[in-house]
C-alpha cells in the first residue's frame, strides 16, 4: 500500500515537473517568436511544437474572473487538442494565458464553443461566474508575424472587455463598422464636451442647430440637399452653420473639425436608446 502511494507521488511530482518544463520552453518560443526570430524559435520548440509553427495558427489571449477559468478554458482546449493529435502552446502571462493554435483546428473550435457557451448563459446576479473568461483571437497568421498577431488578440480582448463578449476576434474589427466601438464611455464624454454648447443653444428655443449641423454634415456640406432634407432655405441653414462656427469656436472648413463632429453625433446617437 505504501509503495503504491509512493510510485503515484512520485508519477505526480514527475508530471508537474514535466508540464513545468513544457511551460518554460514555450514560454522560449514566443518569446523568440515575439522577438522576430522565427528560425531559433522553430530550433528550440523541436518536435514538441515544432509542427505548430508549420502551418497557419492563431494566437490568443485569455483573462479569467478568477483562477478556475483559466484552468476550465486551457483544459477543455487541451482536451481537443490531444484528441485530434495538434500541438497547442500554452504560456502564462500573470493573470493571463497566451496559447498558439492551430488555425480551424479543434482547439480553437472548443475556445469559440466554450466562450459561445458563456455568452448564452444567463449572467448570475452580482457579477461574473468564476469559471467566467475574455479571449482575444488574432487573425490567422505565421511564425514571421507573431509580433502583429499578439497586437490583434490584444486589441481584441479589449474590445471584448468594453462589449461584454466572451470572445472577439479580430478579424471582425476589420470586417466591421467602427460605429460600436463609440459605445465607449470616454468617447461619449468628447462628444457630449463637444456638443454640450449646441444642446444648450437648441434647448432655449433659439434654432435648430444640432440637428441642422447632422443633416449637413451627411449631404457632405451640400447647401441645397441638407436645407430640403430640413424644410428650410440655403440661405437659413448657411446662417445656422455660421452660429455652429461661431458657438464651438471651430471652423467648418476643417475636415478633422468635421470628422470629429460627425462621430460625436453618431456616439450621442448610440447613446441615446440607453439613456430612454
């Protein structure tokens, strides 16, 4: 009984030590990879995860609520690795993880389906479940291009944080409109600093300029089409534009003025359905 209990610590204390020194030779390889040098990282990763880096993979970044997330999601990804036969490069970063996978391979399936599976999950009442995770994913990319890998997951972590998602991949802020992005608290603070002077002019009953400046600015500073999309003259609307100069202390005439008035409206808009 004795020597049993023995030989199964001793089976544990060696497979501790041997995922450690897994860890610390990945935790080499990205940090080669990371560092632009691809051929010592492949000399060093060997047959371990030497066939990871041969192929096209994805690289992402994970936070955890608390500890059990990270060890929920790294099992479960671990698992399909193991069972389709892929290499998977875990790193710990803190209170984080970095993993390279393979791309469309099953371990990055079951980090979409795990963090699918989260997002339909009704959230618990007073705050996240421990078991609770945000994951950025890269776009497919190379060993040549993990510096630029790293930088997607990141950006799309934090997109993840501020949209409450489980997981967004970066591949859809490409794809997609920057509009949601301006759902962003500190965004909503410049437009509402921007236009607070405006709101202020219209709520004493003086002109209709806010809304007078949105229909100009989406005829591309068309004088006859934003007046008729407004029922008003040319005339009346170039006075109106003139007052919006005068007020903000901004020239029209500037494209980043316009620019950044144009998203300020849009991130008033966005807000508004939330404040009703």
């Amino acid at each position: 009984m004795h020597s049993a209990v023995a030989l199964l610590t001793l089976t544990t204390a060696r497979s501790r030590s041997l995922q450690g020194a897994e860890q610390r030779l990945g935790a080499a390889v990205l940090r080669m990879l990371l560092a632009g040098q691809p051929d010592h990282a492949r000399a060093v990763a060997g047959d371990l995860y030497g066939g990871l880096l041969d192929a096209p993979f994805r690289l992402l970044i994970a936070e955890a609520a608390a500890p059990a997330g990270f060890d929920l999601l790294t099992e479960t990804m671990e698992a399909a690795a193991a069972r389709s036969g892929e290499a998977l490069l875990m790193v710990p970063e803190g209170e984080r993880v970095v993993v390279l996978a393979a791309d469309g391979g099953a371990a990055v399936a079951a980090c979409a389906a795990y963090a699918e599976a989260q997002d339909d999950r009704a959230p618990r009442e007073g705050g996240t479940e421990d078991s609770d995770v945000v994951v950025g994913l890269s776009a497919p990319c190379g060993p040549i291009a993990v510096s630029a890998a790293y930088k997607q997951a990141e950006q799309a972590l934090s997109v993840a944080r501020r949209r409450g998602r489980a997981l967004v991949e970066h591949e859809e802020l490409a794809a997609g409109s920057v509009l949601p992005l301006l759902a962003d608290d500190a965004v909503r603070a410049f437009a509402d600093g921007m236009l607070r002077a405006l709101y202020e002019h219209d709520a004493k009953g003086r002109g209709d300029l806010v809304a007078s400046l949105r229909a100009w600015l989406s005829r591309h500073g068309q004088w006859d089409a934003a007046a008729a999309d407004l029922g008003v003259h040319r005339h009346t609307l170039r006075y109106r534009m003139r007052r919006v100069e005068e007020i903000l202390g901004r020239s029209l005439d500037d494209p980043d003025v316009r620019m950044e008035l144009w998203l300020a409206l849009k991130a008033t808009e966005a807000a508004a359905p939330a404040e009703g």
